[in-house]
C-alpha cells in the first residue's frame, strides 16, 4: 500500500527539532503505521522531558534519541537530564 510518499518497503527514522507532549510524533507515526512502512527511530533535537512525551513514547517500545533532554526550564534557569 502506498501512503503519500511512503510505502510498505520503506525503513523511516523521523527527526524533528522539539519534541514536548509527543502529540505531533504520534501523528506520524500514525503516517508512518497506515503505509505499512517500518518505523526504525525517532531522533529530537531538544525535548522537553519536564512534559512526558518522550518518555512515554520510550515506554511504548519506540527508539527515541534527543540530543538534549531538558528537566526543568524556569526564567533564567535549564537543567538538563543526564544521559545514563
């Protein structure tokens, strides 16, 4: 089945820059999920871990990779988490 631009024979690794609640990930990867495409990574520039989304799409099983992961975030003030 063809989707778009995508079809069943594809491997897709979706970057985007931020990364907060996880809404906007979910809906592609519904995209990538209705091709019948195979879904290898996720990979975010900066994502804001203080709102869940990428923890929660880890939990799910999905490969997420943020270059950074930012815990807290106030006026003058950003903690960052610590890769493990």
């Amino acid at each position: 089945m063809t989707y778009g631009w995508l079809n069943a024979d594809d491997r897709v690794l979706i970057i985007d820059d931020f990364m907060a609640k996880g809404y906007a990930m979910h809906g592609l990867i519904d995209i990538v999920k209705a091709a019948g495409a195979q879904l290898e990574g996720i990979g975010i520039a900066v994502e804001k871990g203080f709102q869940g989304g990428g923890d929660g799409l880890r939990e799910a099983g999905y490969n997420v990779k943020s270059l950074a992961i930012i815990e807290e975030a106030s006026e003058g003030h950003i903690v960052f988490r610590d890769e493990k």
